[in-house]
C-alpha cells in the first residue's frame, strides 16, 4: 500500500511538472499534442472503441489517467490503458471536455439531458476527474429546480435520477452536492412518486432511501440546496509567439 501511495504522489508530481512548467505557467495547448498517445479502450467486444488520446491531456484531466500515464505500471509500458466497465458514448463526453469543451457551454433542453450530466458526475467520480466534474455539476444545477427556464421533470427522471446517485456515487459523511440535489427535488415530489412503479422498484433495491427522502419532505424547512459556484479555470495558455 506504501508502495503504491508513493507511486501515486510521483505521478501526480511528474504531472505537475509537465503541465506547469519549470517556471509554473501553464503550457499551451500545442505543447500537449506533442506527448505520446495511449489507446483507450472503453467496454468490452463486440461493442468496444478504442481512443487514442494524447497522454499528457489525459492526464491533465483525471489523476487516475496520471498514475496510468507517469506511474511505474504497466499501462505506462504498452501506452494503453482499458475501460471495460464504461459507456463508450458517455466517455465521448469526456474526450471533447479534453480538446475543447463544448458541450459545457450549452443550455439543457430536455429532461433526458439531467441523467446524461448525472451520469457524467459519477463517470467523472470513477476517473478523479475534478474539472470535469465540476462542469458537469454546473451544467445539471443550472437549469435544475426552483424558478429555473429548464425542463421540468416528470416522475420517469427523477426515478432515474435517484437510481444514478443511489447506485453509482459513493456514501459521504457531508453529502453529495448531485445526490443532494436529486433529494431535494425527490422529497418535493414523493406523494406522486409513491404512485409509480419504478419508483417502488427503487424503494426495494436502495433501502434507505426511503427514510432519507421522508426526513426530507417532513422537514418544512427543507429547501433546494445552494448551487455551487463555477468558474471555467483556465487550462492552457494562449498560443504565442
């Protein structure tokens, strides 16, 4: 275990250096596109994809993909690395957010989209990816409950929504502001809840989340949880001459 935390704490320093420099400003985006390129590969065959991706952009993004890139392991040694447990589509999501981060930029237009940027979170949890994970959060909590513009949701997305944060985000003593969140707008809506289906499906299967959204909707002071603040940090520096 020793061996492994001081594996991790030079990768994590090696990734320090490249990225910032010897003099600590940030490097321009073309001096990344000069390191080695992994392959990626993401679920398992028949339905694999394989992505080849510049190392120190991946590794700039996710300290899983530093340990992976500047750590003595074998994934540094063949320049690949596997994800057979995740969603090829969803790890697309992350891709752009390397090169160029688009998609954070956009509005939420459809209900759908909430559990996409959940599902995002929680890939974004996996890969200890913070700036990732932050734009996401951004995204969802922008358009999400109280007076917002965004898509209201119906009682199908809010069930998938309690499924994602239940199932996939790990248990916090101070909470999970995603998971606080899908709680919030749960506990707003538990008497038509109860009526579906899918919603007592998840009764049975997360066994306290019964109790958690009844402490919830009983408590009349109980209001939407503050949205985080977001600022877009700067990654790179501008091209020059």
């Amino acid at each position: 275990m020793a061996e492994f935390k001081d594996t991790t704490t030079m990768a994590i320093e090696k990734r320090r250096i490249f990225t910032s420099g010897d003099a600590g400003t940030l490097k321009k985006f073309s001096d990344f596109l000069t390191s080695p390129i992994f392959s990626i590969v993401v679920e398992e065959e028949p339905n694999a994809r394989t992505y080849l991706l510049h190392s120190a952009l991946l590794a700039r993004e996710s300290d899983t993909f530093a340990i992976d890139v500047y750590g003595d392991f074998m994934e540094k040694d063949e320049q690949s690395i596997k994800l057979l447990d995740e969603d090829p589509a969803l790890f697309g999501f992350f891709v752009e957010f390397m090169y160029q981060n688009a998609w954070v930029k956009e509005d939420v237009k459809r209900a759908k989209e909430f559990c996409v940027l959940a599902r995002l979170y929680c890939l974004a949890e996996r890969l200890q990816a913070q700036n990732f994970q932050q734009a996401a959060l951004h995204k969802f909590t922008k358009s999400f409950g109280g007076n917002n513009s965004g898509p209201r949701l119906n009682e199908k997305p809010i069930c998938e929504l309690l499924d994602i944060v239940c199932s996939e985000l790990p248990e916090r003593t101070n909470g999970d502001p995603l998971r606080d969140q899908v709680f919030w707008l749960a506990a707003r809506e538990v008497e038509s809840l109860r009526q579906h289906e899918y919603f007592k499906e998840l009764l049975s299967k997360h066994v306290d989340l019964g109790r958690y959204l009844i402490l919830r909707a009983d408590n009349s002071r109980f209001r939407q949880p503050n949205k985080p603040s977001y600022r877009m940090p700067t990654r790179l520096e501008p091209e020059s001459l």
